[in-house]
C-alpha cells in the first residue's frame, strides 16, 4: 500500500486539518480515556480480594496490603465482604459515569469535526475559479460535499474507539497478568494472533469495497439529475422504464457493496466465540488447573469471565473499528486531497492584497491578441481577438455558433483567463491576484439563469438581510427590466415566493427579473449574455433601451441585427475566425 494511505499517515492528515478548538476537544477525549482504562483496572483489581474473601474470608489475614488498608479505616472481620462490596460497587458507578461522559463527547466531537470538514470542502468550492467547475461536474461536487464527508466521520470515531478500547483492554489485561502471568499471556497471544490473522484477511477485502465504493458514489446522483433535467424528454419518448432499469441495477449494486462494507466488520463475533469455546476447553484440559486449589481456580475463573466480558465487546470493537477504518481509506483520501487543496489556495487568497479592495475602472478595457483553448492540443475557441471598450461604451458582440462569445463574456469578466494575450484594464493587467478586484465593478446577466425558491426581493437582493433591502432601487430596477407592471399584479407584490428555479416565471419574466438583479448593484460595467432572447420584439426593444440609456459601460451578446442601432460598437467574432 501506499506510504500516503498508511493509517497513520491518514490521521495526520486528518489532524493536520482540524481546528486548534477540536486538537484541544481531543486532548480532553484523550484523558477521559485513560480515566475510564484506569477505572476499568481497578474494578478489576478490587474483584479479586472480593472473590477471595467472598470464597475464604481468612484471605484478607495473608494479605498485608489488604490487613493495613481495613485497619486503617477500622474495618472489622465481619465488615469486610460489606466494605470490598461498596467499594467495588461505587468504582463500577464511576466507571459508567466515565464510559457515559465518553460516548457524549466522542459523538458530539466526532459529528462536530464532520461539520468542520463539511464546511472546508464547500468553502474550498466555492472559492475556485469558474474553470474549475467547467472541468468538475456539479454531481462530483455534491457527492464530495455530503455524501464523502459520512466516510470521514466513520473514520474519526473508529480511530477514537481503537483507542479507548485499546486502553481500557490494556488497563484489564494487566490485571490478569499479574494474578496469573502464564495462562493470562497465553490467552492474550493467541487472541492476538487469531485477530491479526482474521483482520489481514478482511482488510484486504474491506479496502477493495471501499474502492470500489467511491467510484460507484457519483453514479446514483449523476441518474437521478439527469432524469429530473430530461423529465419533459423520458416523458414524451417514453424513457421511463430505460432511466428506471439503469437507476435500479446501479442502486442493487451500491445496496451490495454497502453490505458487504457493513458484514465484514460483524464477521468476528461468530468467528471469535468459536475461538474462545474452543481455546477456553483446551485451556481446561491441557492447563493443569486440578493442581491448584479449589479457591484459586474459582477466583481465576470469575476474574477471567469478568475480564472476558469486558474485554470481549472491545476486542470484537478493536476489529470492527479497523476494517471500518480500513473500508473508508480510499474515499477519506479524496476529502484531503481537496482539504490540502484548500488551504493552499486560502494561503493565495489571502495572500493578494490586491483582491481585497476595488479595481479602478475610469478609461477603457483593452483586449490584446486574446486566444484560448480548453485544452493543450485542442483547436483555439478564440484566435487573436484584440479590441478596446471606452469607459461608458454599449457593446454589442455577434457571431456565429462556435465563435467564442460566451467565452470571450467569461474572460472579460474574469472567470477564465486567456491561453495568451492580455485583457488590461486602465493599462492594469488582470490576473489571478486582481481577478476579484476587477470583478467588483461587474453585474452580470447569465444566459442560464438561477432564482432561488425564495421571494422576488430576496431574489433581486440576493446576499442582503431582507430588512436591509433598498426598495426604491428594486422598484427603479424592475420598471428599466420592464417586470414592475407584472409584479404588481401578484397578491404579496416582491414578497411573492417564486418556486424552485423560478417555476412560477415563464422564460421571459425570468431572464427579465435576472436584468433586474444586475441593475440593482450599481456597478460600473453591465454584461448580458444574450438576456433577452426570450422577450417578444416590442419587450426586447424597451428593456434594452432602458439599459443602454444606463450610466454603466455595457456589453452585451444579441442575435437580434434590429437592435444594433442601441449600440455605439460591435465586436464581430466572424472577422476573427
């Protein structure tokens, strides 16, 4: 196996990522574990003059650490099964109190440090820049934000459960040997190496479902998108027995591989009970025990069922908790991949103090022999584009299918940058340190356009608390939008919830309350990537007039030849091909 995917390399990395607050959390984990092994121990320790007094109450005369402790507190002879009785009884209490206090906490800390991560991955994504996403599908993102994260927590608290019953095992085990180092020894050597064996066996299998469940994780999400975004398609051609058949043969799978990762930890409880009948009479029969007396034997005895079961359920948990650890590997891996990524570009972000503050933009945009391409080897979407936007300019660009407008609006906007060339602003070249600097001036009209299953205000305002909202410019926005008039005739007015993706809006009211939204902020430059395709002619004319009659330098991506005359310059991408 790899160095990277050893165990303990893993939790380093895990570490390496947690919040100081959690490292500390840990800490105070750490120590109500070793509480709750020590408490385990002397439970242990107290049974044995308990049973020995219980079965031969002259024990306690031969023992002198016994006959000093009860002398000291002036514990009589006939006290003494009462006293050894309280005594065990309150450390058992304080054990559970310990053993309660540690499964709150290691839960809460466990679930806490998974919302952590959470939080890491999504804020990692939605720092990236607008390529990234062009190569990564949304589903792969969703996947790693919420289902990948449930792995992560799997292994986090397996490891906080090897070790606490690891140190409780300890705590219990060293009991034993001191009463009883040969038969103790043995019985530890051989339980350990029948687990190590079983567990190695199991490992392997564990680590190759895991594997192969990672892989399989995108596939039931990417089904169940598509069918939603080809609904009105499967409707009218009648896929829905095609998309079902691929949803059930890929979700029978995933059910499997899920068994399979959930079985092979609860293998070892039938294979260890088997072992322990078997060891156990061996142990009887070839351990000599009829030359030790009556006494000792019984007290071995009960001591070793006590430990037994203790120890039984830790050991069986030891397994479990490994193989499960063993089985989340390959996709804990891909959650740090992206968590190292992280806090490398945080280390950029926070680095460009450029990006913190607005980019001036009071003369011209400057575009010189801008070519791009998406991939090295594949053909230039644009080839050589040069042009210059004074501030204050209504830009139109035209082109065929294929031309690169859409990409040349993500340039100029600062999505992408160019394969070659330059796009300077105010003679400042942008780059990855004043990309966001620039984006400040921008408002934007995409040509797919989200709203949020919220109110008509909210999605106008966007990010802004409703209470904080200036109506005067939502209302001046939507009357230049040409959607005011549509808006009054609803019962709760801009309160009026618009559904999931807008549902409740035909196409036009869409791409008209999107025009509204980039109107509202007030920025310096305006892009519209084809907003208005969906309007009628008459519409279209007024929205645009209203727009380019705007204070804000726009440009704009239209087929429509009728509206040129609203324009002062256009940029033909035909000329450039």
């Amino acid at each position: 196996m790899d160095k990277n995917q050893s165990p303990i390399n893993i939790l380093k990395r895990v570490y390496f990522h947690l919040e100081n607050k959690r490292k500390k959390h840990l800490s105070a984990l750490f120590i109500l574990s070793i509480l709750s092994s020590l408490t385990e121990s002397i439970s242990i320790a107290i049974l044995i003059p308990f049973i020995n007094i219980f079965v031969n109450p002259d024990t306690f005369m031969t023992n002198i650490s016994l006959k000093y402790l009860f002398n000291t507190f002036n514990v009589k002879n006939d006290e003494l099964l009462g006293a050894i009785s309280i005594l065990f009884i309150l450390i058992v209490i304080f054990s559970a109190i310990i053993k309660i206090s540690f499964i709150h906490f290691s839960n809460r800390l466990t679930n806490t440090i998974t919302s952590d991560f959470r939080i890491k991955v999504f804020d990692f994504f939605i720092n990236q820049n607008f390529s990234y996403f062009a190569s990564h599908g949304s589903n792969e993102i969703m996947i790693s934000l919420l289902k990948k994260s449930k792995f992560t927590s799997q292994l986090i608290m397996s490891s906080i459960n090897i070790l606490n019953s690891i140190f409780i095992s300890i705590a219990v085990l060293s009991i034993l040997v001191l009463f009883d180092p040969f038969n103790t020894i043995i019985i530890i050597l051989s339980t350990a190496l029948f687990f190590y064996a079983i567990f190695k066996i199991q490992a392997i299998k564990a680590f190759k479902v895991g594997e192969e469940l990672n892989s399989k994780l995108r596939f039931l999400v990417d089904i169940f998108t598509n069918a939603v975004g080809y609904l009105p398609e499967i409707i009218i051609y009648n896929l829905r027995n095609f998309y079902s058949k691929i949803y059930r043969n890929y979700s029978k799978k995933n059910a499997q591989l899920n068994s399979d990762l959930a079985s092979i930890p609860q293998y070892a409880k039938p294979y260890f009970e088997t072992f322990i009948i078997v060891f156990v009479v061996a142990l009887i029969y070839f351990g000599n025990l009829s030359e030790k007396s009556i006494v000792t034997n019984i007290s071995y005895f009960a001591i070793l069922a006590f430990a037994a079961q203790k120890c039984l359920p830790l050991i069986n948990g030891i397994y479990k908790s490994s193989i499960v650890f063993k089985g989340s590997i390959p996709i804990v891996i891909d959650t740090l991949n992206i968590l190292d990524n992280a806090k490398h570009n945080s280390r950029i972000l926070n680095n460009s103090v450029e990006n913190k503050k607005i980019l001036p933009f009071q003369d011209k945009i400057k575009a010189e022999n801008i070519k791009f391409q998406y991939k090295r080897g594949l053909p230039y979407i644009l080839n050589g584009i040069s042009f210059e936007i004074n501030k204050g300019d209504n830009v139109i660009i035209k082109g065929k299918t294929g031309t690169g407008k859409s990409t040349l609006i993500n340039i100029l906007l600062g999505l992408i940058s160019p394969s070659n060339g330059k796009l300077i602003i105010d003679d400042v070249e942008i780059n990855e340190n004043n990309q966001m600097a620039w984006q400040k001036n921008i408002a934007l009209v995409p040509q797919s356009i989200f709203l949020n299953d919220a109110s008509i205000l909210e999605n106008i305002a966007l990010t802004e608390n409703p209470n904080e909202i200036d109506m005067d410019k939502i209302i001046q926005s939507t009357k230049i939008a040409q959607i005011d008039n549509y808006i009054d005739t609803l019962p709760k007015k801009y309160n009026e919830n618009l559904g999931e993706r807008g549902v409740k809006l035909s196409g036009g009211q869409r791409q008209r309350l999107a025009i509204a939204r980039a109107l509202y902020r007030n920025a310096n430059l305006i892009v519209l990537d084809e907003p208005t395709n969906a309007l009628d002619r008459e519409t279209e004319k007024k929205v645009v007039d209203s727009i380019t009659k705007s204070k804000a330098t726009i440009i704009m991506i239209s087929h429509s030849d009728y509206l040129f005359d609203k324009f002062n310059k256009v940029i033909d991408l035909n000329k450039f091909k």
